[in-house]
C-alpha cells in the first residue's frame, strides 16, 4: 500500500500520521511525499494492484493525470467539488476511487446554525454555481428544519459586497461555505465587516474563519479525517480490488468565537452541549 | 539589490501556476483568514479607511527572521531603521532623529511613546515579538483618531488573543552569544488566559558594552463577563540590565562602561459591552512605568577640554542618570451606526504624565501634565461608490494649551476592488517635557578642580510642532491573481519644528525652529501565492524641503522585499532585502546608504507527536553599515550586525 501526501508538514503530517495510526503497523504502507515521484513513478505505482492513498489536492491531481490503470485511489482532504474534477482517464471503474472529504454534509453545518442559533429563521448564503449541489443539500435539510435560505448566487467577485447588502437586512445568520468566488482569503475580511456592521452573526467552515471573526464554526481536522481514511483502508480487500463510498468526515470540531459573539450580543450556548446534540442527530 | 532580485526570481520561477487558486482545495479550509483592520477607532476594511495603512502579519514577522521588534518596521514602506547598538534603535517616518518624536506608537491602544524624550525605548516594552498577532501602521497624521504625537504615523502593535490555546517552548542562540527562551501557555475555560515568560541575553555588538540581560513576563486574560460584553485584562513586565557607556579608549572618561538598569511594567484594563441599538461602548485604563537607573562611572580618558593649554582630565568619580517616566491614562468611547450609511464613533481621555530626572530636570521632584482630550469620527457612504470620512479631536496639554485637529477623507470606489482616497488632515506635537524644562547640568571633578558642563536649558515659550498633510491614494486588488497594491503621494507642510537654533553655544535652548516642506511616495504590492508563499515589495521616495540647517533629514530613497515560500518536507525559505539611501539626521549624524540582506530557512515536523520547528537565521548577509551613531568615535558608528541564529520552538 502506499501513502503520498501533496507536501511534507503541516495539516499533510497530520493527516498522514493519523492515517498510520489508525491503519496499524501490521499492514505494510509506504510512504512518499509528491515531490519524490515523476510521472513515471506515478504511472508505475498505480500500475500495480495496489491501493494509493492521496491526501490533498496536488497529490490526487497528479496520481489523476499519470493513472496507471490498475491501482484503487483513496483520497483524503479534498474539497467535494473538486475531488468530483479529478482528470481521470476515460473509463476508470466507479468504485476503484474513494474519497473522505474535508467538506462538511448540509445536515451538520445547519445543526450548528439551529443549535447555536436556535431563534434563527432565515440563513443567508452567497455562493457561485460550484457550489451547486451543496446549495441543493442545503436547500433539502433547510426545508426539513423550517430554515428559509436567503440565497444569492454571484458570477464574480464584484457582485458579492452587493449581494451581502441584498441579502443580509433579511437574515439571522450568514452561512459560509468555501468559494472560490464567494468568500476566499482575498475578501474575507470585507464579508466579515459587512456581516458586523449588519450584526448579523456567521457560521463558518474553518477554524480560520472562526479566529477572523465567524461567530461559529464546524470543521473537521486533518488528523479526524485522516484517522477515518485509516479505517477505511483496513476494510479494502486486494482481491476485490473496490473501494467504499465516499464519505464525509465523521468526526469534527466546533469552534466558538466568544469575542465576536458578545460584540454582536449574541448569547452562545455550551459548547460542550452544542456538539453533544450534532452527535446526536447523526447518529 | 541584484542578489535579492535574483533569489526572489528564482523563488518565482519555482512556484505553482496561480490558476490552482480558482480551484477549491484543503487550503481554503485549512488557512487563516485576514482579520480586520482597526485603522480609525471604528472597525473598517482597508479601502474603507480613511488612512493608508500597513499591516505586518504573523506570517511577514516570522518569514523576516527579525529578533528585535524595531527592525520589523523595515517591512512598512517610508519606514527608515537604524541601530545605534545592540539593543538602540531608531524608528522614523518623516524627519529622522534619535527619538522619533513625530510618530504614535501603541500596544493594544496604549501609548508607549514616552514623556521624557519621546519615541519609544524599544527594548523596554514589555512585549515578546511571539505575542504579536499583527501590527498595523497608518500613514500620515492620525492625530484626529489618537491625539497629538501622531503627527507622522501611529504604529498598532496588536497582540494575540489568549484563546489560542496552547504551550509552546522557544529556545534561540546563535551571534553574539545570543540566548533567548520563551515558554507562553495559553487556555482556560470560561475565562482564557495567557502567560509569556522569556529570558533575553547577548553580548551586543562588536567593540561595544551593549549587553543585554532581560527578564520578561506578560499575561492576557479574557474574563468571562458574561453576554454582550468583555473583559480584558493585562499586565507586563520587562528589565534586568543593558550595556551602556563607552571604553576609555573611544571617549574622553565622561561615561565609562556600566550597567543600566531597566524596570518597565504595565497594566491594562479594556471593558467592551454590546447596546441595544447595534452601537458598543468601550473603556481603556492603563498604567505605565519606565525606569531607567544609571550609575554612570568617570575617569581618565581623552582630555575634556584645555585650561591655559593644559590639556584637563577627568578623575575618577560617578553620576546618577536617572530617568523615570509614568503614565495614567483612561478613556471611553461610544461607537453606534445610525443607519446604513452613517456610522460614528465618540469618545474622551483623560491622562496623567510624570516624569523625573534630576540629571535632566535640575530637581528630584516629579514634573507633572495633566492632559485630556474628546474625539469623534464619522464615517458616511454617500453613495454606493463614495465614502466621506470625517474625524476630529480635541485636546488641552498642561504644557501648552489647547488645539484641535480635524481630518477629512473621500473615496471612490468604482468597484469593490479599487478605491481613490483624498485626503486632508492637521495635527499637532506636543512639546516634550525635555524640550520646554529642561535644565541639563553635570558637575565633574578634573585635574584642574570641578568642572560644569550646562548642556541643556529650558524655554517656556515653545509651542507645538505642526503638519497639514495632503495626500492622494490609490488601493486596488487583484483576488484572481492574490495582489494587493497600495500607492500614496502625499505633501506635508510642517512647521514650528524643534530643534537646537543654529549658532547657539551652551546651554542650549530646545526652540521652534524649522519649517518644512515634505513631497513623497509610498506604495507597496503584496502577491499571496499560497497560504505559505508570498512576497511583498515596498518603495518609497521622500523629497524635503526645510528651513533647519542640516539637509535632507531622511533617506530619498527607500526599498524592501520580503519573499516567503514554503517547499516540500515542510521547508519555509524567506528572503528579505533591505536598502536605505543616504541622509543627514537632525542631531548632524550622517548614516551612508546601506543595504541588507537576511535569509531565514525553516522546518516544520513532529516530534513524538509535538509540533517542532526549526528555524536557521542568517542577518546581514552582505551587508553595508546599518548603523548611525555617527558623532560617536569608531566602532560605535561602525555597526555590521551580521548574525547567525537557531531557533527551536517546540508546542505542547
């Protein structure tokens, strides 16, 4: 079996030792950061009846473009959205590619609005059309839960700062979800001052968002995520040669940003009891 | 300048398209996200601010290599720094001298520029450069937002928050047997917590008595007021000892080689309560303290002066040079939008300054200024495109009456991309302590009986140095491609500029003097690469035209790179280039251009399960005189800070 991670250190390491420790000793895994194999390597590796764990983007791109044919592809930390891009060649068998996604399922993510929020009715979101399913998910479990969704969908990056005003008089609580056009590193900080001046607090998907100023967060960590691959591996038989589902993560943390809570007088429940009750639901 | 260039190209060459940046990854989960500004007292995103602001974060602070907190102002563009010793630095924006008089500096909104001579006695904040989250500097008077001394700039060194929860261990060694060690901790439940202990010890620079010995303990606490409100506290410590004084063979005995001692320590409150009305109340109190005690040792030297062609020395003997200064200081401030277009902010200060130096002062009692101030700010979105900032504060200095200083903005921004600022603002300078009563008189015993020397005298007319600036602004952004640019020109007329009028003998009398015309140019482009890669490159041109009788007063030309990139394994390779053009201080010292080059190479990985990184820093890599004590007698003026460090730091 082998483990490439897209880069050595950091969340990679994480994930990676994580995926170890849950896989066991007993089983033989070798390791490979991707900056160690060419193409050829690629090719030769997933050339054999093997199974190749992929964790990041750059890693399962690469092992995409050099597929040799033969191996299963387990790939942990990538975005749905674009795990559902990977360039494989024509024909690839469904179930000889699996993935552990880094994205949270609708139900989660509008758990913790209903838990934290529990007076919010109407959750605002600003999306581009990559995110089309997810805003379908979305708009299924907020029917479920009597949660209207003020949605807008932007093409571009001028349209968010009006799409915010649009939307947010009319909302309790914005939702993020990642977008390369939506909320990104380069207008974060804008989205988030928007939301302050209209205090309307924001639940978010990173622990980064949440230090910046997202009043809530749910988010699963590389090393949550790459225990769940390690779990998953065990259960792959070589003689089979398939892969289980994908699989959102199934262990995640939520994070609370007192500070901003208390600025904007919104009053947070225990924590503790917040994730007991997200759970809960999903069990 | 090729070298850095090169490198930077080379780091360029190496990187990924930036077409993997409109393609959602684990990145976009896994990276900080920039936090907001806090430019004006209310909370604005850059292009909405009425001022030009640099902002260093964690990632510039750790990717330059920096280990003295002064040095990190050469990543703000129109920022010029130079080194007097191993642990003297000066930090000027505008008119260059020792004590940077013209410029606000704050900790978390608590000023540190001191009373005695203004400025900032860097290594006395009690601050560890871990502890800093971010810093942010505006460009140009801000005296409309934080009061008089903000007539040049204000640096906001903002500290992290204590519910980063962790311990981490930091070990650094390296040139001029450097030792460093910082445990901080941070946790708790309800209320959050964060403690800082370090240990700071060289040996300075080469050919100098500037050691440093310097204990340090800070603690932040959040504590738990419940809903809709906040509660910080936090207080610090910074002393032990630094080298001062010169070897007998470079003066002439009038301070021989000895210790100073340095006691500095603060406290702060800050209490924020969330209204009913969308608005928020805020309250600051803080207490400083700085004591710097000197036992200055004389002797045998070169000759102090001639009596009847006898060349006259010093006999042993000793001087207190003590230097106290203490501040009390309480402020509110009320912050409310009005409606969707209109926000505005309140606000009023109250503050206690002493200060004593019998040395410096001619007594042994306190000099005591009360001064107190009310502000107000407004920002208003007049339409969708243009946003009017309007600012203004009043203030009365015991010293010397009161002023007011308003500050009016407008920009446009035709997409939420680009922004075209005008701007006008006028502030003011409070006279120092030292500068109206001074009375500066040292009796020493010579070879031909006592001697007095009178330096300095006192003027009880001085008034307050002034500015009205101009300035033209442009901020533009490129998220496609992860730029940010920013340019400024700007025109600053100031006037009743203190300093020694020419042609006066002893003791000198600390006058308004000068007037001054400055033309110039700030601009800075950021490229974000990746959530570990980027580089920033920072130009500034300064043309000054003045009255004072020593020209130019600071560096025409200033530039800097700063290029950080993280490889595979884990490897963070960051390169900085620093480059000052020549300039004449006001105290007639005359520093030669230099430039610098720094290379800082970084591992991440773990170790039994804790995060470990090691960091190699080399300082000063090819490097000119960085220094500028230039009436001082070699080597105090030829300052080669070249360093090798290794760092450690361990979580838990």
């Amino acid at each position: 079996m082998q483990l490439i991670v897209s880069e050595e250190g950091g969340a990679y390491l994480e994930a990676a030792d994580a995926f170890r420790a849950a896989f066991g000793a007993t089983h033989p895994l070798r390791s490979w950061s991707l900056a160690q194999l060419d193409g050829a390597q690629l090719r030769a590796l997933s050339g054999e009846h093997d199974l190749i764990v992929a964790i990041g983007l750059k890693a399962a791109r690469a092992l995409a473009k050099q597929y040799g044919g033969q191996a299963a592809v387990l790939t942990l930390m990538l975005p749905r959205v674009s795990a559902e891009r990977l360039p494989w060649p024509a024909g690839m068998p469904r179930r000889k590619v699996s993935h552990v996604y880094i994205d949270q399922p609708a139900s989660r993510t509008l758990g913790l609005v209903a838990a934290a929020f529990p007076q919010a009715r109407r959750v605002a979101l600003v999306v581009s059309a990559e995110n089309a399913e997810a805003v379908k998910s979305l708009q299924q479990e907020a029917a479920r839960r009597h949660l209207s969704l003020n949605l807008n969908t932007v093409a571009q990056d001028e349209e968010v700062a009006p799409s915010l005003r649009e939307v947010l008089p009319d909302s309790d609580v914005l939702l993020l979800l990642p977008d390369s056009i939506a909320i990104h590193a380069g207008n974060a900080q804008n989205v988030l001052l928007m939301t302050y001046r209209y205090r309307v607090p924001v639940v978010g998907f990173s622990p980064g968002l949440s230090k910046a100023g997202a009043v809530a967060a749910v988010y699963s960590s590389p090393a949550q995520i790459g225990r769940q691959g390690g779990v998953m591996a065990l259960h792959w038989k070589p003689e089979y040669g398939e892969l289980p589902v994908p699989r959102d993560a199934e262990a995640f943390f939520i994070a609370f940003n007192p500070h901003v809570a208390r600025s904007l007088g919104v009053i947070l429940p225990d924590l503790v009891q917040v994730r007991k009750r997200l759970g809960a639901e999903e069990n | 300048m090729k070298y850095a260039l090169l490198c930077a190209a080379v780091l360029a060459t190496t990187l990924p398209p930036l077409c993997a940046a409109a393609e959602l990854s684990e990145s976009d989960f896994l990276g900080d996200f920039p936090v907001v500004l806090t430019a004006s007292r209310l909370m604005q995103p850059a292009q909405d601010a009425p001022k030009s602001i640099s902002v260093i974060d964690r990632a510039m602070i750790e990717a330059s290599g920096f280990q003295n907190l002064a040095e990190l102002f050469q990543l703000v563009p129109g920022y010029y720094v130079a080194q007097r010793n191993g642990y003297t630095f000066a930090v000027t924006s505008g008119l260059v001298d020792e004590y940077s008089r013209q410029m606000q500096v704050l900790v978390d909104g608590r000023s540190v520029y001191q009373p005695t001579m203004g400025g900032v006695q860097w290594d006395a904040l009690p601050l560890a450069i871990a502890d800093i989250d971010r810093i942010e500097v505006v460009h140009g008077p801000d005296a409309d937002s934080y009061g008089a001394n903000s007539m040049m700039g204000v640096i906001n060194i903002l500290t992290r928050r204590p519910d980063e929860a962790g311990t981490t261990l930091s070990v650094t060694a390296g040139s001029e047997n450097r030792r460093d060690f910082l445990f901080r901790w941070a946790g708790g439940e309800a209320s959050k917590q964060r403690v800082t202990l370090g240990w700071q010890q060289n040996e300075g620079l080469t050919g100098l008595n500037d050691s440093t010995h310097a204990p340090l303990f800070t603690y932040s606490g959040d504590i738990d007021v419940g809903p809709g409100r906040s509660l910080n506290l936090q207080m610090g410590y910074v002393g032990g000892t630094r080298g001062a004084g010169d070897f007998a063979q470079y003066g002439n005995g009038t301070s021989l080689p000895h210790d100073q001692r340095v006691d500095s320590q603060f406290q702060q409150l800050d209490y924020r309560a969330g209204l009913s009305d969308g608005g928020e109340w805020l309250f600051k109190a803080y207490h400083n303290y700085l004591m710097d005690k000197e036992t200055v040792p004389v002797g045998p030297g070169a000759p102090i002066t001639t009596y009847h062609g006898i060349p006259v020395y010093l006999l042993p003997g000793s001087y207190e040079l003590d230097l106290l200064s203490e501040r009390w200081h309480v402020e509110t401030q009320w912050n409310r939008p009005l409606n969707d277009a209109v926000r505005f902010s309140l606000g009023a200060y109250a503050r206690h300054d002493a200060v004593n130096s019998p040395l410096n002062y001619g007594t042994d009692q306190d000099l005591v200024a009360a001064s107190w101030g009310a502000f107000s700010h407004a920002e208003w979105r007049l339409a969708k495109a243009w946003l009017l900032n309007a600012g203004m504060m009043w203030e009365y200095h015991d010293l010397v009456g009161s002023r007011v200083s308003p500050h009016l903005s407008l920009s446009w921004q035709p997409s939420p991309n680009h922004t075209l600022r005008l701007g006008v603002a006028r502030a003011y300078r409070d006279p120092l302590e030292f500068e109206k009563n001074a009375n500066f008189a040292l009796t020493l015993m010579t070879t031909a009986g006592p001697y007095t020397e009178r330096l300095y005298g006192s003027n009880p007319g001085i008034q307050p140095e002034s500015v009205l600036s101009r300035e033209v602004a442009y901020l533009g952004r490129w998220p496609e491609y992860g730029l940010t640019g920013e340019a400024r020109i700007h025109m600053d007329s100031l006037g009743g500029l203190i300093d020694l009028p020419p042609g006066e003998k002893p003791p000198y009398h600390l006058t308004n003097v000068g007037e001054s015309l400055d033309r110039g140019v700030d601009a800075t482009l950021r490229w974000r690469l990746a959530p570990h890669a980027f580089v920033q490159m920072n130009y500034a041109f300064l043309h000054i035209d003045t009255t004072l009788f020593a020209k130019p007063y600071f560096p025409p030309l200033l530039v800097s790179l700063l290029a950080s990139y993280r490889f595979d394994h884990g490897i963070d390779v960051s390169l900085g280039y620093y480059q000052s053009a020549a300039l004449v201080m006001i105290s007639s010292d005359r520093p030669p251009a230099y430039h610098r080059t720094n290379l800082r190479i970084a591992r991440e990985f773990k170790q039994d399960g804790h995060p470990v990184r090691l960091a190699f820093i080399l300082q000063g890599l090819g490097a000119d005189n960085y220094g500028y004590n230039y009436s001082a007698p070699s080597p105090a003026r030829d300052l080669l800070p070249r360093q090798a460090l290794l760092q450690c730091q361990v979580e838990f």
